[in-house]
C-alpha cells in the first residue's frame, strides 16, 4: 500500500472497531464513544475523497454486527457476452 493511501486503511480499521463496539458495547457512553469514531471515519472518507458525507455515511456506516466480508455469488455465468442474473422470490 502506498504511504498516501495508509489513511484509507486507517478510516477503514476505524469503522470496523466502531461497528463492533456499537454492537457489543452495553454502556451508553462508550457507544457515544463509537458512534463518534464512526462519524470521525467517515469524515475521513469523504474528505478525501470528495464524496458528500451523507453518501459515505449511508454506505459506509450502515452495517451492523462484527465487520465480516458480506458477498454472495451462487455463481457467476458469461456466455456470447451475456450474463445470467438470477430473479429473487423477494422481487430483486
């Protein structure tokens, strides 16, 4: 990684320790505290990369729980340069 990009792994390290500190913490002032290091890293983000906070709070700030990758591919099907995309129960 580069020594310019370093910050970026920093906001992201943030996030994760506020994500799961807001989950499992039971204290009022330690979620404050939580909360506050989320806000603090989305900030981050957005400040350097020019995208508007709320954009970045909305996708970056919304998950709950212990930070784990969240990917779902059953598979993924390239045939003549098309692409099978499989149709939810739930509408998706």
């Amino acid at each position: 990684m580069e020594k310019n990009e370093k910050w970026l792994q920093w906001a992201v390290e943030l996030q994760s320790l506020a994500q799961a500190g807001l989950f499992y913490g039971k204290d009022n002032y330690d979620r404050e505290r939580y909360e506050r290091i989320r806000e603090i890293s989305a900030e981050m983000i957005s400040y350097q990369s020019e995208i508007p906070l709320e954009k970045v709070k909305d996708l970056f700030c919304s998950d709950v729980g212990y930070q784990t990758p969240k990917i779902d591919t059953r598979a993924a099907i390239f045939k003549d340069g098309k692409i099978l995309l499989v149709h939810e129960a739930n509408g998706t």
